[in-house]
C-alpha cells in the first residue's frame, strides 16, 4: 500500500485547497522512501496525520483532538474558521495497493459542511472502473480493514507523544496492546470462544423444560447486564484515563507558564535581594579601597607629563652638581700638583705648559655642564629619592586601581542581572495566582486518577463477577440438562474450548518469540550501546518488555536514559511492524523529541529510510534541523520536502515546496 497524494480544502488551518504529492521513489536502484514535511508547533502536522486517519476510517478514526466529542463536533471542528459557512470541506486521500496481483489505485473522498445536518459526512471511492467503487461506498469499512486495520494501524500512524507514552509506561498502553492482540491474531480466537459460547447456549434452549429454561434466561439475562455494565464501565475507564492525560498537560501548562511568568523567581525573591545586598556591599568594600588609594599618591596620575618633566630636570641638577664639586677638587689637585712641580727640577716653561692644561682640561669640563639651561629646581637628593619613590607607588597604585575598577564594573553588572530578575518575578498577587493555578491543576489530576483507580478496581470486580457467572450457568447447565446432544456439544465445546486455549497460548508463545528477536535486533540497530542489551522478552499476558544482559541478568528500565527508553519504544512498534508481515506505509508525528546527537543520527540513518517503503515525518526545525536533513539529502533518502508555513495572524496553514533549510 503506497498513499500517493493528499488533498485538504478547508479543512483545519488549511484554507482553500491545498495539495501534498506523497508518492516516494521506490525504484530498487535508487530508492527515496522520505516525505518529508516540516512545521512550527501548532502548525498543522497533527493535522496532516488526523486528515489521513479521518480519509481511511471516518466515524471510527482515533484522531488526536477529537476527544470525547460526538462525530458531528467532531467534523464542525475540523472546518476552517475562516471560510464560508456553506463552503465545503473535502478531503481526498490517493492510494495504490496490489489487489489480484495487480496495482489498484482508489482516491477516497470524504466532504462535509459545518454542523452537517444529518449528522456526518459524505463518502465517495473514485478508481479506475465506475461499478464497484460505487459499490465499495456501503461496505468501505469491511474493506479498508483488510488493507490495514484500525487495530493495528496505530503501528504505522503514530506520534512523539504516542512514543513516550509507550517509552515511560512499564506496560504498553491500551491502544498498543489492542494492536498487538489484532497483530497476533489473538482477538479472532476470543471471538471464536464467544461463538462456541453463544452455540451452547442455543443448544441448551433447544432442550431444556420450561424450568431449566427460565433458569438459564435468567442466568444470561444477568450475565448479559454484567456484561453491558462490563462495557460501560470499560468505556468509562477509556475516557477518565484521556482525562488524566488532558489534565497532565494542563497541569505541565500551568507548570510552565509559572515558571515563564516568574513565579519560580518570585518564590526566590528574598534570595536573590540578599545576593544584590551582598554585591552593593563588595562594592562599597572596593570603593574604601579605592579612597585610600586616592588619599595616597594616585592623584598624581592626573600629571603624569608634570612628574616625568620633574624626574628629568632632577637628574640633569643633580648631574650639574656633581660636576661643580668635581671641578672644585680638580682644581685642588692641580694646585697641589703645580706647587710639586715647582719644588721638582722641571723647567719653568713645561711647568706653565701643564698649568695651562690643567686649567684648559677644567674649564673644558665645566663648559660642557654650562650648555644646559640653568638650575630652577635646585632640589636635594633626599627629595629626588622621594619623587622616585613616589613614582614606583604610583605605578603600583594605577595597576591596584584598574584592578579595583575592573570589580566594580563585574559586580554593577552582577547587581544589574539581579536587578532584571526580581524585576521579572511576578508581584505577589500574581505569584499567588500563578501558584493557586498549578495547585488546582496537580488537584484535578490527583483527583482523576483516584477516580480512574476506582474504576479499575470496578473493573475487575466485574471481571470476578462475570466469570462466577459464567461458572454458575456452566455447572448449571452440566448438572441439571441430561440431555445426550446437550452432553455431546457442552462436552465438544469444553473440549474445542481448551484446544482454542492451548492453540492461542502456542500461537501468542511463537509470535511473540518471534518480535522478541525483532525488537531486540531493531534496538541495538538503532542504539550505539551494543553491551547493553542481550535479550529481550515479552509478558505473554501483559505485553510488557524485560530486558537482559550477557551474564542473563535483567536490565532495570529506569536504568535507560529518555532517548534510550524512546529508542525501545520506537524498536517496539518497528519490530511489531516487521512481524505482522504487512507492506503498508509508516507516518511519524515529532519523531525525534529527547534524543540526545547520537542516539538522534541512529534514528535519522537508520530508521528513517528503512521503516518502510514509505515513510512520512512531520517534524519541527529541533527535531530534524539542519544537521539531519542534510545527512537524509546525502543518503539519497527524501523524495519530497514540504514547508507547513503558519501565519499567526490569519492563523492559516499553507504548504509550500523546499523544507527550514
């Protein structure tokens, strides 16, 4: 079975009428299973997979926002607010299955108005030939059930959601175990028990006195309201359980807007004021700091040329100074000298010859130290020593001051992030009611699920009822109908009952065997932990999975991480799809929510192009982004890509080629 386009007129936030092209390539040398379609939360993907369930099944579908209202709701609803009341609303779903070894094609048109007086919508099968499609209309029911059956098509149509229910649940929900009981074959064997139940039944009229047989009546007649309120009260305990799952996601709303409104940072209010406190007095801290250091030498850092200028023209005096003394001892020696050589036997004339350079060699001298300009500081050498000093700590000072500034500015900064968050808590009345909000939410489920408990235990106390009836009207029948036919088919019954019994236990056994080795395989093909798990088995009466390592010792399911868990679910429904042996399409609603990059690449390499020969995801831009997509296009494994395009304004859905990137 391939679907090979979808059409949608008015229906939901698609207005007018819109086409989708969902035929894949599935040419063996190159095959491009992927339709890919891509949307915002809230854009018109569940749409998309309620418009498919809804084209197949009609009355019956299971769609996601249909919940408890009537069909009529249900179509009303579904009309775009936009449109015309008049106008209709269609859609049509093309498909090709092989029938009589031949390739059929149907196109499965279903259209209504707004509040449909009669009650529903209208039904029209349009194929090759013009006789039997018309035909097919009356018993398109019975016919879609043999190309893929309400029970199990939650196998191949299912969503995120479905996904994590299955992931967190110890045993499988109600909708997957009904799938897998259709899948198993398991629900034809009980409805043949009923068969050989009711056979009995009517044999035992047939042969009763008047006595025996208003007994029985009155036996069935009760059996058969225990059984009616059986019924009523298994339907009660399918809506209550919905109702516990609405009200957890009103309650995880209620959570949420708590948390984005600024209830969680209005409970930490006094925290984070005390934090601000703290930070204005390591503030105040630094500035003391930074006023002795203002109190000291860093002043001078306003005239750092001044300083400098100072610096110089004290080295320069102090330089002029050493000379002026130097000179003065010169000139001591060379009187000292000049007096010696008079007293020595030297001539009179080298002795002017040597006065005269000794007085040239100091006068040279002392010349180059009057080329500078003249001393206007005249400070001693105490005082240079100081201004040197003072300059080194000055240096020190300016490092300690930056420093000192650069923890200021991180704690103004610090103090401003603070600021902004006790400005986005919520004021105290709003906190309260934010507060009371999420507390009458937890409430409402509390309360809900003690109801949906007591329903349970209803349940099986009409379990144990039913079958204490069923007893009585056996021993009943066994002990006062002597009757040799009679005899013959309740012993007949028994018997054929207990090979049923063997037969189903065998059958569930072998079955099950059989998709415990194909989950297994799937898990540890999508999982990169190829340690983890050995084996995996399956309760033959609550469906629930246990998982094994190599030593043969059980792997605790908490022990999984969420995307491991989400893998295992999503090898489950794989392995569920392998073993019921059917070519039918897989559609997958967000695919990839909690998966961590490596656990998310194994699903987009390889679930994705071998799920089946067709394979539709409607995702998000987070769930396959960028990075995926790219890797599908490289693989060769999209046929096509869609834009679910959402304008918030208008509050339309329009679909356009080409997907986020």
């Amino acid at each position: 079975m391939i679907f090979i386009e979808l059409v949608l007129q008015n229906f939901g936030p698609y207005a007018g009428k819109q086409v989708i092209n969902l035929n894949p390539n599935i040419d063996e040398e190159n095959s491009r299973p992927i339709i890919l379609l891509g949307g915002m939360n809230g854009g018109g993907k569940t749409t998309l997979m309620d418009a498919i369930r809804l084209a197949l099944y009609g009355q019956r579908a299971q769609c996601s926002t249909r919940g408890n209202l009537s069909y009529p709701d249900f179509l009303s609803q579904c009309v775009n607010s936009k449109i015309d009341p008049n106008s209709d609303t269609r859609i049509e779903l093309l498909f090709e299955h092989i029938e009589n070894d031949k390739p059929i094609k149907y196109r499965v048109v279903r259209s209504w108005r707004k509040n449909p007086k009669d009650g529903k919508d209208t039904l029209g099968i349009l194929g090759d030939s013009d006789t039997w499609p018309d035909a097919l209309v009356n018993i398109w029911d019975e016919y879609i059930e043999n190309l893929l059956p309400l029970g199990i098509s939650n196998l191949f149509l299912f969503d995120g959601e479905q996904v994590r229910n299955l992931a967190e649940q110890e045993t499988p929900p109600t909708i997957v175990i009904n799938a897998i009981r259709g899948l198993l074959g398991l629900e034809l064997a009980d409805r043949l028990a009923v068969d050989l139940d009711i056979l009995v039944n009517r044999k035992l009229k047939e042969v009763a006195n008047t006595k025996d047989l208003a007994n029985l009546e009155e036996i069935e007649t009760r059996l058969t309201q225990q059984q009616e309120d059986y019924q009523t009260t298994d339907q009660q305990f399918k809506i209550i359980d919905n109702q516990v799952s609405e009200l957890e996601n009103q309650q995880q709303e209620a959570f949420d807007k708590f948390i984005s409104e600024g209830g969680k940072i209005a409970a930490e209010r006094n925290q984070l004021e005390l934090q601000q406190e703290a930070k204005i007095a390591d503030i105040e801290q630094v500035r003391q700091s930074m006023a002795e250091l203002v109190a000291d030498v860093l002043p001078l850092a306003l005239i750092p040329n001044l300083l400098t200028q100072v610096q110089a023209q004290g080295e320069k005096e102090f330089r002029h100074q050493q000379i002026q003394l130097a000179r003065d001892l010169l000139l001591e020696r060379d009187q000292r000298l000049l007096t010696w050589l008079n007293q020595v036997e030297i001539s009179s004339a080298q002795v002017e010859q040597i006065q005269s350079f000794l007085v040239q060699d100091v006068d040279s001298l002392y010349a180059k130290s009057l080329q500078t300009e003249a001393p206007w500081l005249l400070a001693d050498e105490e005082s240079l020593s100081q201004l040197d000093n003072s300059i080194y700590r000055l240096q020190n000072s300016r490092i300690s001051a930056q420093q000192q500034l650069a923890i200021i500015k991180n704690k103004e900064e610090e103090i401003i992030t603070l600021e902004r968050q006790v400005q986005t808590a919520a004021a105290p009345e709003d906190y309260k009611k934010l507060l009371k909000a999420v507390e009458e939410a937890q409430n409402q489920v509390a309360e809900a699920k003690a109801n949906l408990e007591s329903t349970r235990r209803r349940l099986a106390e009409l379990e144990t009822i039913i079958a204490k009836s069923k007893k009585e009207l056996n021993t009943y029948t066994v002990e006062n109908i002597k009757h040799k036919n009679s005899e013959h088919i309740i012993n007949a019954a028994a018997k054929v009952q207990n090979t049923l019994k063997i037969f189903r236990d065998r059958l569930t056994l072998r079955k099950l065997n059989k998709l415990e080795e194909e989950v297994k395989n799937c898990f540890l093909y999508l999982l990169h932990k190829s340690d983890l798990v050995h084996r995996i088995a399956i309760d033959t009466k609550t469906f629930s999975l246990s998982l094994y390592d190599l030593n043969g010792k059980p792997v605790p399911k908490h022990r999984l991480s969420a995307g491991e868990k989400q893998l295992l679910a999503i090898a489950f429904l794989w392995g569920l799809a392998k073993v019921s042996g059917r070519r039918l399409p897989v559609a997958i609603d967000t695919p990839l929510g909690r998966l961590d990059s490596s656990h998310r690449s194994n699903l987009v390499e390889r679930y994705f192009p071998a799920a089946s020969h067709q394979v539709i995801l409607l995702s998000t831009d987070t769930e396959i982004g960028k990075q995926e997509v790219e890797k599908l296009r490289d693989n060769e494994a999209i046929a096509h890509e869609y834009l679910l395009e959402y304008n918030s304004s208008t509050r339309q859905t329009t679909i356009k080629q080409g997907y986020f990137w």
